[in-house]
C-alpha cells in the first residue's frame, strides 16, 4: 500500500473512558421515566468522572460527554465547562470539584437572561467578564417540562464571547449524545409498539426518517470527534506557533463551528422524527423523550448558532479561476482570525 | 483518530489538479454533452493509464500501482469534482474491477482487468428492466442455456448509461425461471456488438445519451461469460452495488460547485452566506461518512450499510446545494454548456440541473439507501 489513511479508531484511553462512562449512564441515570428536575447526587458523580477538568483534552472530553448524555443533561454541562474556563480565580473550579452546582451567563443583551439550572446552582459565573454573579440559586424559570433553569437580570449588554470554539465543540458533542439517546428510545418504541398487527419499526414510513436521523446522528460524532482531534492539536503545536498560524492549519475552530451547525440540523431533525415515531407517549415524562429534546432546545437555542455562521462566512475564500475552487469542504475556509 | 490526507495525498491531489487544469478544455462540463466531450474523455483517459492513475489502487498484478483506498479517495474527489472525465471508465476501476477479482475465473480477470488498466474496454450495467427498477429481482430478461453451454439472451433493459460507447455489458439476467425471486438469476460478461444488441437512445434533459434502451432478441454468448457461479448472479450483483455507491465522490463536485456559483453569483452571494455555510456543514458530514465508509472497507475488505449512509447524505448535500445554485443565479442555472452566456461555461447547469436531481435515483434509489441504513445500522426489521 502506497499511502497511508485516516484513522477512525479512538485510542485505547478514550475507549476505555467511553466504556466506563457508558457503564455509569446505564447504571445511575435514568433512561425513561424519571420527572426529578435535578439529582444533586448524579451531577456529584458526573464531576467527579472528571470530563469537565480543564486538564482533559479535547478528544477525551468529547467521547466522554456523548456517552454522559445518551440519557440526558444531569446539570449544566456546558454553563460548568464555560463557568471554568471564564473564572481566573479558580473559585468556580474548586466549588465544582466539592460537589456544588456551578453554572454560567453566556453573552447577551441587558434584561433578563436565561441561565441552565440556575435555580438549583450553588455558584453562577459571567462567561464574559469571568465574574462570579451569584453565589445562591436564582430565580426559576417556569416550564412545562421539570428543568431547573434561572433568571438573572444582566445590567448592560455583553455580546462577546471569548469561549466560541470551546461552546461550538463542547455543545455539539452534548447534543450528539442526546440525539444518541432520542434515537436509541425512538428505535426501542418502534420495535415494541404493534399497530395494524405489526411493528411500527416495520413500516418505511416510520423507518426512512430514522434512517435519516442515524445519517445525522452518526455523522455529527464524525465531526464532533474530529474537531476535538484538531483543537487538540492545535493546543498542542500554539507552544511554539501564534495561534493565527496554527487555526490556518488545524482549522480547530472552522471544523468546531461546522460541527456545531451539523448539531443544530440534528436537533431539529431528530427532535421532529423521534417526537413523530413516539406519538403522543413521546411528550410524556414517562417516556424519556422529552428530557433528551428539550436538552437539545435548550442547547440549540441559547448556543451561539449566529456566532457560528458569522464566523464561518468571514472565513471563507472566494476565487474566481475556474479550477481553482477545491473539493473539499475545509478548502472552502481560511481557518484565520478576522 | 485522525481524519486528514497524509502529506504524499496533498501531493497526489496537487498533481491531479494541475493534470485537469491542463487538459480539461474550458467547456469541460461531463461526457454527457456530445461526440466531443466523449472524445475528450477518451484522450484523458488514455493520459491517465499512461501515468498509471487510471487503476493506481490496483494490484499491481492487474495493472496497478498498489495504491491504497485512501489514494483512491483523492483520486475519486478530484475527478469527480472535475464533471468525471473518465466518463464510462470510472465503473471499471471502480466497480468491475473489484468485483471481478473477486468473482473472476482466472481467465476473466487475465483478460479484463488489463483492458480496464489501459482504459481500453469501455463497459455498461445491464440491471434496471421496464418492469424491474428498484425491485430488481423481479427482473424478466432471459439467458437460456444453449446446447453448446453458452446462453441464448432475451430481453429488455432499460436507462442504461454509457450502452452507445460501450464495448461490453455486465448483464444480470435469469437463468433459472423456475427458481424464487432472488434465486435463479446470473452475471454475464457480454460483447455490446454481439448480433441481436440494439441499442436506442432515450431522449432526456439530463444529457446526450445518457439513457438507453437495450434489446436482447436471440442474443448468443458462450458459457465463458457467465462470472461466478450459474444462478448465484444476485450475489455478484449485490457486491457491486455497494462498489458503485462508494465510488462516488459526489460531495467534491457538489462543494467545489458551490465555489464556482459563489463566484458566479458575486456580491449577490453576501447575502446567502448564512446558508450556504449551514449547508457546507452538512458537507463536511457527507465527506467523513464517506471516509467512515472508505475506512470499513479498508479494515474488512467489505462495504457495509455505511456506503449507503455514505451516498444518502451525498444525495442530501447534494439537492440542498443544487437549490441554492437555483436560487442565487435564477433560471440562469438552466443555460447549458456551448451557450456563450451560460454561467461558469455552463458547469452550474450540468450540476443542478442534470446531475442533482437524479442522485436519489442512482446506484439504488434514495429509499433503498435509508431502507438499508435502517435495516443493518439500526437493526429495524425488513419491511413489508
């Protein structure tokens, strides 16, 4: 063989987290059927696994927190992954890592601001300035469904948002783990629920947009896994290069944001398929379907899906001559900082 | 994990490149434009075999250069990128190929896989029927055995590619009426200018003879052309099929087509960065299904079901751009090539107006990409 390939297989350290996390899920969070809004106990288990630690790269993170999420949010993932990056103190890593509740602002306009388990956080910290904004749970939003997200009242606008790549990254790999879960119980429910004398798994009509759903879901852990590689070793190689240099050739943040608007079309996607195979069950807390699709609304909605594609469009190149254009998506960017 | 092209592809891609650039004319849109285009497609060809691309993932036994599939990969996307100029020939290295080496008597594999190597045979699939599209196995076309053990063929197929430049056909056809459906049905190599071929072209808008009729009246081959085993054709068949599927590097032309309708649509095209960057994330899915699919087969020797996740997520990427294209550049889009008007020489036209609609009925039809995803990646039941 003249050239080697790419290579799709996970170091062993990584399938060996997987395995370990899967095994957690399956034993202490809920599949179906839980209507807790939040179980202090299973968000002390989930920190202590260690995915949130600063120290763990990119690709381990990610492998992990698909896993973690198959069966929902057990508590702020993302808002505690960003909290920790945004507090340079290091207040927020330790209240973590004693167990409490630490949760995020992300970036937004003066007024009222929504905040994930908010109302159930021991520590809330401003993305933006790094600022520690409550150290008690605030206000709860009212919801149909039990999640325990806050109000906090932000006084002037804050729009920036140093954590884009990391919120691009991490929240993809968060809703490709949920979408896992949503199309591991929409298959469950086909295979059990008989109408017309036979499996509602057995119909095309219920099977080609699961079908489409596994395109997806698979799909965005691709990509997913492969902006964690390149964030991973663009950490590594900015030791001894600028970053300019390093996104241009790693591309860490181009393939974070393209991996993250992968994620939005798989939300809505499966969201809508799974929500449809299940019936009216599907909307039923006993079901476990909702925790997962409101995860993913959560995350779809509140996550910086503009930053996203206005990052994209300044980055890519435009070019006139008829063979210049390449082939490949990522030839399509310049991986720079505007 | 590491999903990148080593730094000797980049090279190979490079050359490949400069390769095109110098020797695809500027009205190069595909062999599906008339008796020039076909002959331009031939003189690359040649071009190719000469420099050994043509079968570079070959063993070298067969005329190959022992390239790997991640070799190929790059090979396919700048080809494929390029409107295919290899025309017909994309099917021999692609999928006549593999399968005959692994259902080739030895006398068939000394005799063709050397032909495919120098682009000399020019080749065409014999499956579809009037009355058997997706439901293949219903297929009617008839090879009867012949006193002598060849076979007398007769019949009729349909929407064939390439049947009026080919010089052979891969023809699956029933040999045992009696036998059940997906039983009783063999592969036959055949001579397109055996007595008893017609050929007629099916006027269409997606290309000059890009569809034909082909009609099989007394039709004498001998017993050599059978490939595998008498009556095990739909095995041979379903091996194929999943070659085809992988082969196609559809997502590089879709995505370089959408830097050419940027550039065509210019400061137009502003506007509709949001969504065409949207839509280059469901590209860089399709390319890593792609590779996922390139990877399994690297690592079992087999395609699986992820050729068909692989090909449906193509075909997605691929109709979401083509109504971009509609969108940016209007009706524009539907001026064809030799027009001196049409847009980037008419290459947005031979993508959204020929080739992107018919993607969810090519190599199987979309239906049966997600039937086969559904069945063996998520293991639902068989359908009925």
């Amino acid at each position: 063989m003249k050239g080697e390939g790419m290579r799709f297989d996970l170091p062993d350290t990584a399938e060996q987290l997987r395995s370990e996390v899967a095994r957690w899920v399956d034993r202490r969070v809920p599949a179906r059927g839980s209507t807790a809004a939040f179980s202090p106990d299973i968000w002390r288990e989930f920190v202590h696994i260690g995915l949130l630690d600063p120290s763990v790269d990119e690709l381990h993170r990610c492998v992990g927190l698909v896993e973690a999420c198959r069966h929902g949010m057990c508590g702020p993932v993302l808002e505690a992954r960003l909290g920790l990056l945004a507090d340079p103190s290091g207040t927020a890593e330790r209240e973590l890592a004693d167990g409490r509740v630490v949760t995020s602002v992300a970036p937004s306009p003066a007024g009222a601001t929504l905040v994930g388990w908010g109302s159930v956080a021991d520590l809330v910290v401003d993305q933006p300035s790094g600022a520690i904004v409550s150290r008690e749970p605030l206000p709860a939003v009212r919801m149909a469904q039990p999640m325990p997200h806050g109000w906090y009242r932000r006084g002037a606008a804050a729009t920036a948002d140093p954590f884009d790549r990391e919120r691009w990254l991490t929240g993809a790999a968060i809703i490709a783990g949920l979408a896992q879960g949503a199309l591991a119980l929409a298959v469950q429910h086909t295979a059990d629920r008989r109408q017309f004398g036979r499996q509602l798994a057995s119909f095309q009509a219920v099977q080609f947009p699961l079908a489409e759903c596994k395109i997806l879901v698979d799909g965005l852990y691709l990509m997913v896994l492969d902006a964690a590689d390149r964030a991973d070793r663009g950490t590594q190689d900015r030791v001894t290069q600028d970053r300019v240099t390093q996104d241009r050739v790693t591309q860490d943040r181009v393939t974070s944001a393209l991996a993250w608007l992968a994620a939005v079309r798989c939300a809505e996607a499966t969201t809508r398929a799974c929500h449809q195979a299940f019936g009216a069950l599907g909307f039923c807390l006993e079901a476990g379907l909702v925790q997962l699709t409101w995860g993913m609304a959560w995350l779809r909605l509140t996550s910086a899906t503009p930053a996203a594609r206005s990052y994209l469009a300044a980055h890519r190149q435009r070019q006139d001559h008829r063979s210049a254009p390449g082939c490949l998506v990522l030839e399509a960017f310049d991986g720079n900082d505007p | 994990m590491h999903l990148d092209f080593s730094p000797q592809q980049h090279d190979l891609r490079r050359e490949l490149r400069e390769f095109l650039d110098v020797n695809l004319s500027a009205s190069w849109v595909g062999v599906w434009q008339g008796p020039e285009a076909q002959a331009q497609s031939d003189r690359v060809v040649s071009l190719m075999a000469d420099r050994g691309w043509l079968t570079y993932c070959w063993p070298e036994e067969y005329g190959g250069s022992g390239g790997s599939i991640w070799d190929q990969q790059v090979i396919q996307e700048e080809l494929f990128a390029h409107h295919e100029p290899r025309g017909s020939q994309y099917m021999g290295v692609n999928w006549l190929g593999p399968v005959l080496m692994q259902f080739g008597s030895e006398e068939q594999r000394a005799r063709f896989l050397p032909e495919i190597s120098r682009g000399a045979a020019y080749w065409c699939q014999l499956f579809s029927e009037p009355e058997a599209g997706s439901d293949l196995a219903s297929l009617r076309t008839a090879a009867t055995r012949a006193a002598d053990g060849g076979f007398v063929i007769n019949g009729d197929k349909v929407w064939t590619s390439y049947a009026n430049s080919a010089t052979h056909g891969f023809l699956l056809a029933r040999t045992d009426p009696q036998a059940e459906k997906h039983r009783g049905l063999s592969v036959l190599l055949i001579e397109m200018d055996t007595p008893g071929i017609e050929i007629r072209e099916i006027p269409s808008t997606i290309g000059w003879h890009r569809l034909h009729s082909v009609r099989f009246t007394d039709v004498r081959v001998p017993a050599s052309c059978l490939l595998g085993t008498l009556h095990h054709g739909w095995d041979v068949a379903m091996a194929a099929l999943p070659y085809e599927r992988v082969g196609n590097a559809r997502y590089a032309r879709t995505t370089r087509m959408l830097a050419v309708a940027d550039a065509v649509a210019g400061d137009q095209a502003g506007a509709a960065d949001d969504r065409v960057v949207d839509t280059l994330a469901l590209g860089r899915m399709a390319e890593l299904l792609n590779y996922r699919a390139a990877a399994v087969r690297e690592s079992t020797g087999l395609v699986g079901w992820e050729a068909s996740a692989a090909f449906a997520a193509n075909a997605l990427y691929e109709q979401e751009s083509a109504a971009l294209i509609e969108r940016d550049v209007g009706f524009m889009a539907y001026v064809a090539s030799g027009d001196p008007n049409a847009p980037a020489d008419g290459e947005l036209e031979s993508f959204a107006v020929r080739q992107a609609p018919t993607v969810t009925i090519q190599a199987g039809s979309y239906q049966v990409q997600l039937s086969i995803v559904g069945q063996r990646g998520l293991g639902l039941p068989r359908a009925t």
